[in-house]
DNA sequence: TTGCATTTTTGACATCGGTCAACGTCGGGG
DNA sequence: CCCCGACGTTGACCGATGTCAAAAATGCAA
C-alpha cells in the first residue's frame, strides 16, 4: 500500500487527478518528511534541489537582505506545493512555523515526472496562478496600506486560511483561531516592525474588536470593524 | 500565411514550441489588437474574458483600493502573458503605459487549447513560476526597502528589462534608457508618494549617479552606486 | 514552585516619508 | 510662436512608524 492512500490532503493537493499506477510512481519518488517547528527545509538562492507537498502544519517563504531585513513573502498550508520547480534556484527559504509534515520529492526527478503528465502540471499551473494572485494583492497592503489596515488584513486572512485548513466542511471564517506567527513574523510578513504590530494589536483589544486570551490566540469580537479597518 | 509567420515574439512567447499545425490553429482563435498608451484591457475584479501576449509595448497590471490608492503589481514587456487564464475573475487590472500591440484571445478559447496542448501549458508554467519569483522578490523592496534602495533598485531592474526588450542581442543592461513610467506611476510601483520619488531622484542627480536629460530618460552613471544603494 | 530566557509590551524620542501648497518646466495645439 | 494644461520639483511642516531602552509577561525546565 503506498502512503498515499493515507495522505491527508490526498484529494486536494496537486497529485488529486492522478491514477492509481501515476500515484504509486509519484509515491516512489517522495518520501515523507517530518519538519520541526522552526527548522529550514529549503534555503534562499540554493540550488534548487527538492519541492514538496504540505501535508500537514504551515511553513513560511521568506527573502532576506544581506543586513538581516526579512520579508515572508508566502505562508505554506496543507495540500500547498513548495520549492521552485523548472529552475535551477529557489528564489525564498522555506521555514516550518509549526511542526509539519511535507511529501519531499527530487527536483530533477519531480521535474521530470510533471513533463510526463500534462494533468500534475495542469494543477501546478492552476495552483502558481492562484498563488500570484495572492501575493499581488499582498504587494497593494505592502505598498499601500498603513500599520492598522495591514493588522486588519492579516486577522481576517487569517480566520479565513485557518478556517480552511481545520475544518473539511466549508463552515466560513474562523472566529477565534490560534496563530502560527509569533508578533516578529507578523511584523516580517507585513513590513512593519515588532513594536508596531504590538500597538496595532493592543489598540484592537482596547477598541473591543479583537480578544487577545494568549500571545497566539485571537478571537474576532467585531468582524465588522475589523473589515471596515481593512480598506 | 498566419500573423504568427512575422510575430517578432514568436520564439520567446509561450506560442514557441507549437509546430506549424498548432500555430495555425492558435491564431485562428487570437487577433492582434492595437492600445494605445493610457487605455485599458482588462479591469480588476471583472470577469475573465481575455488573454493576451505582448508583442510590443509596455503595459502595467495594477490593483487599487476602493479610496483610490494604486499599486503597481507587475509590468509587462513583449512576450510576456497577461490576463487570468483558468479563473474566473482577473485580480488585476492591465493598462498599457506606452502605446502597445497585443496578440489577444478569448479565455475560453485559451483555455481550451491549452489543455489540450500540454507543451503550451508548460511553457505557461515556467512563465508564470518566473514571474512569482520577481513579484516576491518585489515583497522585500515594498515591504523592507526605504525609499532610496526602492528608487536605486528600481532603476536597476529597469536598466535590465529595458535592455532585454530592445536588443536581440544580450549586451548587458542598458547604460541609458527611456522610462515607460511618469513619475506619479514610479510611485505606484515603489509604493511611495510622486514628491520622494522626485527628490530621491533629484538626490541621485545631485549625488552624480544618474544623468536625467529630460522627463523619461535615465543614463546611469555610477552603477556600482546603484548597487550600493539597492542593498 | 521557582528561576530564567525569551517574547511581548510600553514609553520616550527621532526620523523618514507623507501632506499641502507654491512654483517651475515641458510639450502639444492653436 | 505662444499659451495652456499636465507633469514634475521644491519647500515647510507634520505625523506615522521606526528606534532604543526598560519593564512586564510568558512559559519552560530544573
């Protein structure tokens, strides 16, 4: 039996489509990979030697500055694909904020069983053009939008991605939800800085948009506010 | 004989590769179309009803808030792809910056044929996947860049890509160039106000990096300068 | 439970870039 | 050739956000 067959995000990562005899190939080429919270699965300007599935927990893309400045230029969820296909290098590091689990495949290898089948690759196209439509309009909130309309953003992406990937069943945004960034990451992902995102934070709370239980969890009091905010 | 026989992006498009059949048979369901500087292709949020190569021409794609701020989220020079092909909605709006020919077809013509043309889709992919490699390395300059290293950046890159649209032959990055952009829209790509962007470039003339005969034209006359500057 | 390292919050202050307003310059059309 | 409108530059000022420093909270490990 390949693992596969126990995959999680089976029917909604890029293998969805495949066949049985394409699926136990692919499987044959991947292994599974446990990543810890924290550790580096794939580094900036490297050779671009793997790409996986997400199978389970959330990893971030950055870029960096050679003066240490930081950019989280993508989030990585369950059933996402990661690396650079079709290249020699990998424009981002890839970090897991959470413990995970990710499919790993050879890039040479995984590059050439995608040229083989149109299907793999007809998801993949799907998949990168929806992430661009995304980190788009991330670029409008980096460019455009001041500290309280980026936090506004965030929060309601957030209940909406974390939403997602918990429940099967489409039960919309997540009112309360437990975040994979600690408030350094949130600052890196939307260009502001720890102690802005702190301010932006605590004023929500003493507004009364938001609830803040613990340093990571968030309830969403006034959704309504916060879309409002968001612009 | 097909338009596609004298089609000066005929081997860089995502259309290289078709054999003489395929071709035919593409340019039947595509047309040329003219734009001339300022007017729009395609709207934000609209449906998806066209795609398009560039063969001449620059043209921007940008996403604007509902109050009216603008950002620039991606150029397109001759060759490249624009439009959302295999989405229902385009997330961004496309105008064209100087006046500009386009090969266009309809989405739903696109999209059929490229299913069935896996090669096409392919070359589609590697498109795409390039282009997510430049908008995230666009994230660091928009979310961790200041305005100097933008405009420094920016000036880079455009001696670049302009280089490339104009000669055939890969000489390098253009020394002196002409700028598709008003100042107003080099703010909307760096995500600054018209007034820096003017002084940062009244600052680099001062400074004796860049010579700026007149509105549009840029000479660089430091490089090591630039690359200084854009960290 | 206590102690300690890490993360987060808060405060005081500095500064970069935005805002508003005036002026200058360019270039096309009459 | 000149005028006019659009575009760009410059200056004065202001405020949002960054910087630096210290205190507080958190949570892990002994």
């Amino acid at each position: 039996m390949s693992s596969c067959d126990t995959c999680v995000v089976r029917n909604r990562a890029i293998c969805s489509g495949l066949d049985d005899a394409e699926l136990v190939s692919l499987n044959n080429m991947g292994r599974r990979r446990n990543v810890t919270a924290g550790e580096p699965l794939i580094w900036e300007d490297d050779d671009s030697l793997l790409v996986a599935n997400v199978i389970e927990g959330v990893l971030k893309l950055t870029t960096s500055t050679e003066d240490g400045r930081e950019q989280i230029v993508g989030v990585a969820y369950p059933s996402d694909f990661i690396g650079r296909p079709f290249g020699q290098t990998s424009s981002a590091s890839v970090v897991a904020l959470t413990d995970a689990r990710v499919c790993v495949f050879s890039r040479n290898d995984f590059d050439r069983f995608a040229r083989e089948h149109p299907e793999l690759e007809h998801k993949l196209l799907e998949r990168t053009l929806a992430e661009l439509d995304r980190t788009r309009s991330w670029m409008m909130l980096l460019g455009r939008k001041n500290a309280s309309e980026k936090i506004a953003t965030f929060l309601l992406e957030m209940s909406e991605r974390l939403a997602d990937s918990t429940c099967t069943a489409a039960t919309g945004p997540a009112k309360r939800f437990s975040l994979p960034f600690s408030r350094q990451q949130v600052a890196d992902l939307l260009g502001l800085t720890i102690e802005t995102v702190s301010r932006q934070f605590t004023k929500l709370k003493n507004d009364g948009v938001v609830e803040l239980p613990s340093r990571r969890e968030v309830e969403i009091v006034n959704r309504g506010a916060l879309l409002a905010l968001a612009g």
